[in-house]
C-alpha cells in the first residue's frame, strides 16, 4: 500500500480560506443591494421612516402638549420635521425670526418617490409642498400620503401610509394596482 501524495491530500488551508473570503465579498455585495434585488424594500423601508416620524411627532406632541408638523416636499421626494415657535434656544431669540424651527430635510431612497398626498376629503396633491398637522393632543385629520417607486416599470407599485386622525394611527397599505388605498367606510361602532 503506497500513502497519500501531497496532490492526493484534499485542500490546503490558503484554498479554504480564499474560498471563504470570496463567498463573504459575494454575501456582502448581495446584502447591500438587496433593495435593489427587491423593490417592495425600498418602499417598505421608507414608508416605516416615514410613519416612525409621524408617530414620534405625535408622542412628543401629547407629551409636550404642542403642535408639531410633517412638511412633505412632494417635487424633491423628502420631508423634516417642523418643531413649534415656542420651542426658542434662547429668550433673546426674536420671535418673528423663529416662527418656526425647521430640522434639515431628509430625502426618500433615489429609487423611490412621493406620488401623492391626501387631506381625505380634500384636494389631491402630486407637486408642491404639503403640511401635516398634528395638534397639541396628538390628533390630525385623516390623510393619506402615497409612495411610489421612480422606476417606470414599477409604477404600479403603491405604499399608502394612511394616517388616522380621532384613533391617532398611521397604517401601511400596500399596493400593486397603480393607484393609492382609500380609506374604509368608518361607522359608529369603530369608536
């Protein structure tokens, strides 16, 4: 019986190791674009940033016992967030100067984009800059705000937020039809 050659061993360790650490760039690369991989985790993610937003405002709105607002920028795809007046750093401060304190803005995915927003009852809009409201108890008015993807192969992708004034809750709808989710008939009994 003869023994084993060197050829005849199996894998060397350097061969393993180049092994593994091809298969972690791969994996890396993978988890990095997978909202690229799959689209509904762009929507997804930016319409729960959003909805986390509106919630908060809403918390520190009951807590504080202020208005807070929501400024969509539905042209340039971002939003911030709109502290109230009274909030100075400083009584030097002058008043007029500091109506209210806007934080810096903060943008949706390049890939994805505000289709359209929605006062129920009101006017629909798809350009310009809209406001949501949330008063000093936490209640708004029921509105809806669509997202979309940029894509024109994806258009009929649409993740509705539709945000409930009387029981202070936004909802995540989604969508592949092209168009928003309205909201349902609400009677007596849901109250």
């Amino acid at each position: 019986m003869r023994s084993p050659t060197r050829q005849e061993s199996g894998f060397t360790l350097i061969e393993i190791m180049v092994v593994v650490t091809i298969l972690a760039i791969v994996g890396q690369l993978v988890l990095s674009n997978i909202g690229a991989i799959v689209p509904s985790t762009v929507l997804d993610s930016e319409s729960q940033r959003l909805m986390s937003e509106i919630e908060f405002l809403r918390s520190e709105a009951q807590l504080q016992g202020k208005t807070y607002k929501v400024e969509l920028d539905l042209e340039k795809h971002r939003y911030r967030r709109i502290l109230p007046a009274e909030m100075r750093v400083s009584i030097e401060q002058d008043e007029r100067a500091f109506e209210e304190a806007a934080l810096g803005w903060t943008p949706l995915d390049d890939r994805a984009r505000f289709l359209s927003y929605e006062p129920v009852g009101g006017t629909v809009y798809s350009s310009g800059r809209v406001t949501v409201v949330i008063d000093h108890q936490g209640f708004t008015a029921d509105q809806i705000i669509a997202l979309g993807m940029r894509s024109e192969a994806l258009k009929d992708m649409v993740w509705t937020i539709q945000v409930r004034g009387l029981d202070r809750k936004a909802r995540l709808v989604k969508g592949n039809d092209g168009v928003a989710a309205r909201f349902g008939e609400t009677t007596e009994a849901a109250f």
